[in-house]
C-alpha cells in the first residue's frame, strides 16, 4: 500500500480561539495525509467530541474555558483510561508545569503554538504512530529538569533498572532520544538503517515498560543514562 492509498490522519482541534483553530484547519487540511474532523471551542466539547469520533490525533490548547486541555489530556489518554488517545498539547505558554502536567496526563507531545506550520503537521504524524514530538525548544530543558534539585523523596522514586537489561546499543539510542534527536537523527549517528532504529525502541518501550519516547528520555535523565557512561 502507498501513501496515497492510506487513509488519512484523523484530527481534533480544540483552542477557544477562532483565528487559531481556523490556521490550524486551513494548514492541515492542505496536507495529503491529513483531515480535520471535528473543531472544540472548550475543554468540554473537545472530550465529548473526541469520544464520539475517536480521532487519530486530538490537538488541545491548555487554557480553554470550562475545562482546560490538560484535565482533557488526563481524560482522554491519562494512565486510567482503558483506550488512550494520542494527544498533543499546542499552546502559548512554554511554562514547565504545563509541559510536565501535559506529559503526566498521558500526551504523546508538546508544542509552541509559535513552532510554525510544519513542525505541528510533523507532531501529528509521529503521534499518530505511536511516537513523540516536543518542541525542541524545550525537550532537554525539561527532561534535564527531572533531575535538578532533587529531595529525598524524589531520588527514592527515581525508577529502577529493568530486570531485563538493556543492551550498549539500546543505551546510546535511549541517551540520544534523552537528547532529543529524531529517528532519522538517531539512524544517523548510529549508522544503522531507520528501521533498526524502530526495533531498538520497540524493544526499549518493552523493557522499560515506557508509552512513548518521551517516558523512555524522562527515565534516561532520572537514572543518569542520558549523558552516557560514567
């Protein structure tokens, strides 16, 4: 099957702005690959209309009236759903407790609204395929923050190593994707294909019980193997 015989990504826009979701729209909808099936000028609508149509992808601003994206984070793709969604929070603020708060709740990306027309396309894709897409601009500054001034408490929950060990290999691809390096970035570096990238992540995913890229970065900086051997 080609790309053209696929069926195309499903979208949910929800941002209470009308000039936001209609730049959204128009971009999205221009894309081969991609439809906007449903627009939410609130959190509530958003998860109404998400449960009913189960989009491919849900992009939810953060501050919306009547609930705002990351409770709607939480309900559609929180680690108490049954069926999580894939969700991308867009917003203005690059705040840290809204990345982290949106990343807790279950999204599989954070972006800037400022980030511009093609990384956002390029968030959905990678969420729609089960992968993560942060705005570079803060990627490492919040994954670095995981382990800064950490108290007592925090360095007790700092997760354990997985009973099946990871490989060199899985390593230096968990410290790059700690480092925020895409797949092909990754295939690069490594030189390997892009493919024995994927199985390497999978295979991670698997050992460290992770969701998406972003839990297996979180768990690379919290146990010190992002910045490689000591």
């Amino acid at each position: 099957m080609n790309d053209r015989d696929r069926a195309p990504i499903r979208v949910l826009i929800a941002d209470d702005q009308d000039m936001v979701r209609t730049g959204f729209r128009f971009f999205l909808d221009a894309q081969p690959d991609i439809t906007v099936v449903a627009e939410a000028c609130d959190g509530e609508e958003a998860v109404t209309l998400a449960r009913r149509l189960r989009p491919d992808v849900c992009l939810l601003d953060i501050r919306m009236p009547k609930l705002d994206g990351l409770e709607a984070t939480r309900m559609l793709a929180g680690p108490d759903v049954a069926d999580p969604m894939r969700v991308v929070v867009v917003t203005t603020f690059d705040l840290d407790e809204y990345v982290y708060g949106a990343l807790n709740n279950g999204a599989c990306g954070f972006l800037l609204k400022d980030s511009g027309p093609t990384l956002l396309a390029e968030a959905v894709r990678a969420a729609a395929v089960g992968d993560s897409l942060v705005s570079p601009s803060v990627t490492v500054r919040l994954l670095k923050h995981v382990t800064a001034a950490r108290t007592p408490a925090a360095v007790a929950s700092v997760p354990p190593e997985p009973q099946d060990p990871l490989t060199e290999r899985e390593l230096d691809v968990v410290r790059l994707v700690a480092l925020g390096h895409t797949n092909s970035e990754i295939a690069a570096s490594l030189f390997v294909s892009l493919s024995t990238v994927k199985t390497h992540l999978t295979s991670i995913q698997l050992k460290l019980t992770a969701r998406n890229r972003v839990e297996i970065a979180a768990w690379a900086w919290q146990t010190g193997h992002a910045n490689g051997p000591s």
